[in-house]
C-alpha cells in the first residue's frame, strides 16, 4: 500500500508525460480556415481541443491553439462539438484571434 501511495505521488507525472497524444481529425474548411480536432483524453473522456488555421497576406500559415473544458465520452461527439465551437469562434472573433494577447505584453 505504502509503494502504490509513493509511485502515485511520485511516477504518476512520468506516466502522464508519457501518455500519447492523440492523432489530429481531418481538417474542416470553414470560411478560409482550416479546423482540426486534437482531443486530449483524460479519464475516459475526451476533451475539447484542436487548432484554428489561417493564411495571413503573405501566405503564411498563422495557427491559434483553441482548448474549451467540454468533456464528452465519444470521440467522435468531440470532434463535432469542436467543429461547432471554433466556427461559432471564427464568426465572433475572426482574425483578432492571431492578434498578440494583451494580458500578456508585460511577460
């Protein structure tokens, strides 16, 4: 009992840095840019999460890492629900989302 409370305590932060990460949906197009679903699964769910992409004027590939706390069972469910939410994003925000973060100009 006392080894499984330590290799809680102690391996359990090697054993989730360990843990693989879940392959990419394939992307959605919506609008010019391009949604792609990358779930994390935490305790049999899955986690909303993915990236947004767009092409700045140049042509370069701008992403925003877009993560919610929406958890649901299926991966399929998740994939969907973030398709759903990063084009209601998309519609919102648009290409503000790229723009610097200015809670964090002064880190």
């Amino acid at each position: 009992m006392f080894k499984k409370l330590l290799s809680g305590l102690f391996g359990g932060e090697r054993e989730a840095s360990a843990k693989p990460s879940l392959k990419a949906a394939e992307p959605v197009e919506y609008k010019g840019y391009l949604i792609v679903s990358q779930p994390d699964q935490q305790s049999g769910q899955y986690r909303v999460s993915g990236v947004i992409s767009h092409p700045d004027a140049s042509g370069e590939r701008r992403e925003h890492r877009f993560e919610r706390s929406d958890m649901l069972p299926a991966r399929e469910a998740c994939d969907a629900m973030m398709v759903t939410k990063a084009q209601r994003f998309i519609d919102e925000v648009g290409e503000s989302m790229f723009e610097p973060d200015p809670r964090q100009a002064g880190n």
